[in-house]
C-alpha cells in the first residue's frame, strides 16, 4: 500500500482504483506513513509557518435548510444574530492589533446582510487595512455581487461544495437547493480572480467511498488554492441529530491526500477537527495543514453560530489565546505565521 502513497507524493494524482485501495484498506500504519509524507511536504513548501486568520462569524441567520446545520432557517431553538458593520469593523480592530493580517467573514445566507451591505463592509475593511486580505464565507451568490466584492477589496471566497455527487447532494439539501448551481458558484469565484476555496464533510450521511473518489477527481480538476477538510459532526436540531460523526482518521488521510495532490495549497486544520478531538488541530497539522483559524467575533455570540453541537470557539480557538496557540504549535515543532499568507504557487 505505500506504493501508491509514494506514487501520489510523485505524481500527484492516483487512478480511481487505487484510491479505492488507499481509502478502504489504510490502517494505523499506513496512515502514520502518509501524514508524515504529507507533513514534509508542506514543510518543504511552507517551512513551520503556521498562517493565522481571523475568523468573524457576522451572522448565524441563513435563508436555506441544510439538513446537516445547526444554523438552517427550519431551526426554531437558536437565538439570531447578525453583526453590525461597526461591530465587523471593530472586530478587525482588535484583530489587526494582535497581528492578524487576514480576516474571513463568515456567515450564514442571511437575507438581511444584503450584497450592498456586504460590498460597503468589505470597501470599508479594505479601506482601513489595505494590508490585509480579505477572506468571504458567505454562501452561493449571483456572479455580479461576486464581482462586487472583489472590486470592493475581497481576495478570497470559500465555498464548500460539499458533495460532487449529485444524489448525495439531494441527501444532504432540501429542494430548491443545486449542486450545479453550487459548482458554478466555485467557477465564478475562480473566473473573477478570488483566491478560491471549496472541500468537503468527512462522514457525512450517506457518504460513500465513491462519493470521496468523486469529490478528490473534481478537486483535482479544480485546483483550488484553498482547500477545507473537515469532519460531520451532527446537531441536535438537525435530521442527522442522530447520525454519526466523521472520524479523525478518515479525516486526517484525506488531508493529506490533498496535501500531496496539492502542495502549495492553503488548508486549515478546522475547528470541527479541534471539537472532536482535543490534539486535533495539532493531528492537522502534523498531516499536512497549515492554517488555522482562531475566532475574533464577540464574545457574547461565538456560541450561538452553532453549526454543529459542542462547537470549540474558546481557548486556542479564540484570538485571545493565541499565546496558548502558539504553545501549541510550538510544542509539535511549529510556530505562527503572522502573513498574509496569500497562495503562491
């Protein structure tokens, strides 16, 4: 089996089969084998630069019903909220002064937060911080509001596309919602110029190992230079309240699938890895990601952007504990990369 991990650090790709192979039978060995390959790429293309974002959660209100979000609009337990500009801007204050020089705006499709809303935050950020990028999160848009916000300032847009397969897509979402409409989005972003970012849920209901095959071949496909791995972790208020959550394991070997597929691209050891396992930013990076993303939204409202239960947002995963980051870090060898931290290929 380490034949074809070496074959994907060497040629960057596999053939359907053997990915099959390298999804279904990798054990403890094996995948020890391929996180330490994937790490010394990235240390090779990153050295032990860990590259910090601030993350600002500006609205936990979103028009759709995604079956697997804590924030979906059918959820009637969760107590709404959406940021203020000068509370986005105040948040990029205090950021900017603990050194972060990335911000990502995330939120739910809150039909409030209009596209002129979002065009005047974003103009305004640029205009304070012109040294800073400025990362988007905010879901499927009209390709025109895209360009908006990337003459206003923006530089990057995530967007997880979640499942390639269309049937799978259907599981995960309600009607009304496409998963064509959701690739051409990632298309879009990318014809723009953003810096563009797409992945998946690891263990999502009804995610098959073809499904992965899928979903690995289209991000091969797409070159993203952001790439966002990380596992399902269900909600009480949810359909899949019940459902299993992904594990570390399958987690960290897709990682570093994509780590050695793709080893200049920029990938976060998210914080759904940190909230199912307590080492599990630092397993992250030790398969290959280097970025994390602490949290600068207020605090008062950190816990009610709930996608998921038991969501970390305190502690390493907060911007006031990036000194308990950086102990971390430092503690597998690495330390924080204040930078921008742009894609270079």
């Amino acid at each position: 089996m380490r034949q074809w991990v070496d074959k994907l650090r060497k040629e960057r790709t596999l053939r359907p089969e053997e990915f099959r192979q390298l999804l279904t039978e990798c054990d403890g060995e094996l995948l020890r084998y391929i996180n330490e390959q994937a790490q010394e790429v990235s240390l090779r293309h990153f050295d032990n630069r860990i590259f910090i974002r601030g993350l600002i959660e500006v609205s936990n209100c979103c028009r759709n019903n995604c079956y697997y979000c804590g924030i979906r609009k059918g959820n009637p337990n969760l107590e709404r909220y959406r940021l203020t500009a000068e509370s986005i801007l105040d948040c990029c204050k205090q950021g900017y002064e603990l050194g972060f020089r990335t911000f990502v705006l995330q939120g739910g499709e809150d039909p409030v937060l209009t596209d002129e809303r979002i065009e005047s935050i974003v103009s305004a950020i640029h205009r304070n911080y012109p040294d800073c990028a400025i990362t988007l999160s905010l879901g499927e848009k009209p390709c025109e509001a895209y360009e908006r916000f990337f003459q206003a300032g923006a530089n990057r847009y995530l967007l997880r596309h979640e499942t390639y397969d269309k049937s799978h897509y259907r599981q995960l979402h309600p009607e009304g919602m496409s998963c064509g409409r959701r690739l051409q989005c990632l298309q879009d972003l990318k014809e723009i110029g953003y810096q563009t970012g797409t992945g998946i849920m690891v263990g999502s209901p009804g995610q098959t190992v073809e499904h992965l095959i899928q979903d690995i071949l289209f991000i091969e496909q797409f070159r993203p230079e952001m790439i966002g791995i990380g596992p399902f972790l269900p909600h009480r208020d949810t359909p899949f309240a019940q459902s299993p959550c992904g594990t570390v394991e399958q987690t960290i070997l897709l990682l570093s699938i994509f780590r050695l597929m793709h080893p200049s691209a920029l990938i976060p050891a998210t914080t759904a890895l940190a909230t199912l396992t307590p080492d599990g930013r630092e397993r992250g990076i030790l398969a290959g990601a280097n970025v994390v993303m602490p949290n600068l939204s207020p605090q008062e409202e950190r816990k009610k952007y709930n996608l998921y239960n038991n969501k970390a947002s305190l502690g390493a995963e907060s911007a006031e504990g990036l000194r308990i980051l950086q102990q971390q870090l430092e503690n597998i060898g690495y330390q924080i990369s204040f930078d921008r931290g742009d894609y270079k290929q």
